[in-house]
C-alpha cells in the first residue's frame, strides 16, 4: 500500500513538473521565434492552460507533503486532543469540498465533451481538453485529503502534519 501511495504522489509532482517544463519550453520558443519574426499561433493560451494544469496536478502532492498554506503557528499551539480533532474537522470540510471540486470539474468536462465544445481561440481545441487537467488534479487531491482522513481515522499521523511539525521545530 504504501508504494501504491509514493507512486500515486510522485505522479502527481511528474505531471505537475511536467507541464512546468512544457511551459517554460513554450515561452522560451515563442520568445526565440519573436526574434526572428514568426509568431507561435495560440502559445499565450496554451501557457496559460498549461499553467492551470501545473496547478491543479501539484495539489496533492503540495497538500501531501505540507506544502499547502495552513493556520499552523495556531495549530501547533494546542494541546494534543484539540489538534486532532480540529484536524479531524479541517479534513473532513476539505475532503466535502476537493470532492465537490472534482465531481463539477468531471461533470463539466464531460458536458463539454458530450456538447462538443470548443476553445474560442486562434486554434481551435475541444474544451473537454483543456478541462481534463483540473479535473483530474481535483480528484488527486480528494483521493489525498481521503488518504489522510483515513490514516487519521486509523489513529496515524498524516504525512502533511509531520512534516509541518518539523517546518515548526526548525523555526
């Protein structure tokens, strides 16, 4: 299971990395070809979706490794029991919501696609395309907040809470 897990994570921070560098090559081409007089056609849209997909692919490895922006110079302060339970409670509010998040991603996708709907761009793009990153990257990160909710569940510690004690310690 825990391989499982390290595979499901790292896949999340690969696609995430990758579209990064896929954008970073774009800019950098479009920047190269503007020297020499051509234009990339649409390389401002597709940066910019590639940069929704960046965003949405890093979720659940950010949120797994404790990299997501939390209230824990307050967290750390109470006690143990009021810790867990306020964690119990700030997981299962994130996990309604990242689910929520996923299912209207999906369904929107999906009506895009069964629609046939299309970019307004200088390219034209079926939008279920470009809507498929962020609604994959919302059901990694339910699949990571449900992870940890279990772990919680199972009287573990999550990874993101470890690793924020430690950020905490060393400041």
């Amino acid at each position: 299971m825990n391989a499982l897990r390290k595979y499901f994570y790292f896949t999340s921070a690969l696609l995430s990395g990758a579209c990064l560098v896929t954008m970073t090559l774009l800019i950098s081409a479009q920047i190269v070809a503007r020297f020499v007089g051509a234009v990339i056609p649409s390389s401002e849209d597709f940066a910019g979706w590639l940069l929704s997909a960046t965003i949405f692919f890093g979720l659940a490895y950010t949120f797994h490794e404790g990299g997501h922006i939390r209230v824990t110079m307050l967290l750390v302060r109470l006690g143990k029991a009021k810790r867990r339970y306020l964690e119990f409670l700030n997981l299962a509010i994130g996990l309604f919501i990242s689910g929520y998040l996923a299912f209207y991603t999906a369904h929107t996708a999906y009506e895009s696609y069964d629609f046939g709907d299309v970019t307004d761009t200088y390219l034209v793009v079926p939008l279920w395309m470009v809507q498929m990153p962020m609604a994959i990257g919302s059901l990694f990160l339910f699949i990571a907040m449900a992870d940890s909710f279990a772990e919680m569940l199972t009287g573990k510690t999550p990874r993101y809470i470890v690793n924020e004690d430690e950020m905490s310690e060393e400041i």
